[in-house]
C-alpha cells in the first residue's frame, strides 16, 4: 500500500464473541498521511448470543432483521 502511495487510517478487529479470537480485520487506507491510526475492536454478538449495537450500528444500512 506505501507504493501505491497509501497510508493506514483505520483498523476494525472483529470476533464473534468476547471470548473468541479475532477472525477478520479491516484496514481503511487513504492518500493523505495521518498521524494517528484509528483502532477499533468490535464483537458480532454478546454473551447471551444476542448481536452487540455496534454490530447492529454498522449493518443497519445492509440487513433488514438484525
């Protein structure tokens, strides 16, 4: 991505719980070069098997019946 040039701005680690390990990452690049990376971690569903809001937050626009 630096050759092209692209610079890292953001970074999504995503689990399907809190209690497993991370399955997927995200990175967002752009062309300006930031100082400060945006991390987030975010899990799929709560404990009890429900989706978490920020899950919910993210799709709403994708999925109907979340």
């Amino acid at each position: 991505a630096e050759k092209q040039p692209f610079y890292l701005k953001e970074k999504v680690l995503f689990q399907h719980t809190v209690n497993h390990a991370w399955f997927r990452t995200i990175l967002y690049f752009t062309r300006k070069k930031t100082e400060d990376i945006i991390e987030e971690e975010l899990a799929i569903k709560n404990n009890d098997g429900a989706y978490t809001t920020a899950f919910k937050e993210i799709l709403k626009d994708y999925y109907l019946h979340l």
